[in-house]
C-alpha cells in the first residue's frame, strides 16, 4: 500500500493480496509482476514468493487508520476477484470498505465472471466502484458482467489498450480510462483508437481519462490528446485528498 500513488487516476494504493496469474493478452508485460520481482529481490518479507498469491490479513483494516478522505485503488498488485483468492477474505475487504465512509475505493479486475457471481453477496455502498479491465476487443464480454452489478459507480481501464474500440456498450458505465502501455517491451497504442474512444464517451455523457501515451519512456510521451490533458472523473458528492 502506498500514500501519493504515481497512478494518474487514483491517491493511494491498498494492497491486502499480492499476486497474480496472466489470464489475457493485456497481462503480457504485468507492471506489477515487475515490481513483485524487484520487491522480492530487495528482500521484502510481502514479496518472498514473488508473484505468488498472498492474502496480507494485517492489511485488511489498513484504511481504517487513515483519516484524510482518499482515492484508494484496490490491489494494485493483484486481483481481488482472482479464483485463489477465498470468499469470506473479499467479504472482509468489502466489510472495510463499508466502515471506511470516508474513503472512496476503486476496485479493478479481469475476472468479470467471478465478479458477476459474487456481487450479489456483497455490499455496495456509494463509496465502493466497481471496474474492468478492457485492453481489447475480445474482452468486451467483460463490460457486460460489469452492467449488472450494482455499484454506484462502474468503470472501465482501456489500458494496456492494444486494439481498436468502435462500439463501447457504455449504458450504465460512468467512467472510462485509457492508456498506452509502458515499460520494457510496451505496445504501440494509435491515436484514432484513443480519439475514437473519447469520441463516443463525449456522446454518450460519460467521464473520459485519458492516462498516458506510454512507451518506454512514458514520461517524455506525456498525457496530451489534441493539444490538452483529459482529466474527467465521475460526479459524486464523495470529498477526497491527494494529502
């Protein structure tokens, strides 16, 4: 878990599992199995087994103990809904979510299905967002699961995006992020993809948040899209801080 998080969209990072397994193309080059080896190599006790799955029971209240409002991005190292990880321990992150008012929790995964057939044991308060990752065509499926689970608000992360998006089934999403991929071996993202993209959310009323262009050097690539940064987020009557 980290304050000040780097993550353009989000404040801070809460990470009660650790781990992964690669399920789609958007998984090639993990970001956070990266970090997972590197964290392992400095010897971090969190990170023995590298990008093994690992519940941190310790970190489940985290939140609890931070005052200041954030935007907290769950499992930035993992998936929540990942097969391995047991229902009672999702039951007891959402059970601090629910305490933690003051918070607002952005939770993202890949595995819609698992998200679909547990949603309706779990509580929704408005502080808790529901998203899917969607870096290419074939996973659209997954936008789909999202649109019955009952969050107050559902959003998708177009990022790595590695292909075209004519036609977002957007009815009832109230945020869309897009990125290029970044690191070693980062993917090409094309312009008209991202354009494309902000085009339908524009027409459709929903937020647009354009992340990166990425690259190996995603610093030098920057943010821009037709001359401006796309900042939009979801309107909601929840106050947080970066601080």
């Amino acid at each position: 878990m980290g304050f000040n998080s780097s993550i353009e969209w989000t404040n801070a990072t809460w990470n009660p599992v650790t781990g992964c397994i690669k399920i789609s193309r958007g998984c090639q080059n993990c970001y956070a199995e990266r970090l997972a080896r590197r964290l392992q190599a400095m010897g971090q006790d969190r990170y023995a087994r590298g990008f093994a799955i690992e519940l941190h029971h310790d970190l489940v209240d985290a939140p609890l103990r931070w005052p200041k409002p954030r935007m907290i991005f769950v499992n930035s190292m993992s998936d929540l809904f990942h097969e391995e990880v047991p229902e009672e321990f999702i039951l007891s992150v959402f059970g601090t979510m629910v305490r933690a008012k003051h918070h607002v929790f952005q939770i993202l995964t890949k595995r819609s299905r698992r998200l679909v057939k547990l949603a309706p044991k779990l509580p929704w308060p408005p502080n808790v967002w529901a998203g899917v990752t969607v870096e290419a065509r074939e996973c659209i499926s997954r936008i789909e699961d999202l649109q019955t689970v009952p969050a107050h608000v559902r959003f998708l992360s177009l990022e790595p995006l590695l292909t075209e998006m004519p036609a977002l089934p957007l009815s009832g999403i109230g945020w869309v992020i897009v990125g290029g991929e970044s690191g070693p071996g980062a993917r090409l993202i094309r312009a008209e993809w991202v354009k494309k993209i902000r085009d339908q959310c524009v027409g459709a009323g929903v937020p647009f948040f354009f992340k990166q262009w990425g690259g190996t050097n995603r610093k030098a690539a920057g943010r821009l899209l037709d001359g401006r940064t796309w900042d939009e987020f979801p309107l909601t009557n929840q106050k947080t801080s970066r601080y």
